[in-house]
C-alpha cells in the first residue's frame, strides 16, 4: 500500500514531486510483480492501495485495503 504525504495528488503540482512519486508507485507495481499479485500487464497499482486524504480518509482507505487484500485469494504473512 502507498501511504503519506508522498502521495498525496498536491506532491504531483511540482515536477520533483511528480517523478518521486511515479517512482515509488512503479517500486510498489515492481514488489506486486515480484509476489505474483499483479499481472505482467498490469501498468499502476490499484487505486485502492494508495492512502491519502485526511485522518478518516485514510481510516476509510485502510479499511478498504485489507479488506479486499484479505479476500483476494492471496496468502498474507505479517511479520513484526
């Protein structure tokens, strides 16, 4: 899951920001490659991954994540 400042849509008004967060976008697209949770074909990580807004906003994101993560058919391991 994207998650922060660095995603938010107001970091993409400046062209520094623009290209650290396609970057960081394309890193998470590149892990979900790696894992076999995306398809070869696939050009962006879901819209639902990436936490944004305010504090219930996020809340909300974060729900939503899980959720569909969590029903995907995809083992998770959370490891601390």
């Amino acid at each position: 899951m994207a998650f922060g400042e660095l995603f938010e849509p107001s970091t993409r008004n400046n062209s520094n920001g623009a290209n650290t967060q396609d970057s960081a976008l394309q890193f998470l697209l590149d892990v979900q490659f790696v894992g076999n949770t995306s398809s070869s074909t696939d050009t962006s990580i879901e819209s639902y991954k990436i936490i944004t807004g305010d504090y219930n906003q996020r809340v909300d994101k974060i729900r939503e994540a899980l959720q569909r993560i969590m029903q995907g058919g995809v083992q998770v391991a959370l490891i601390q």
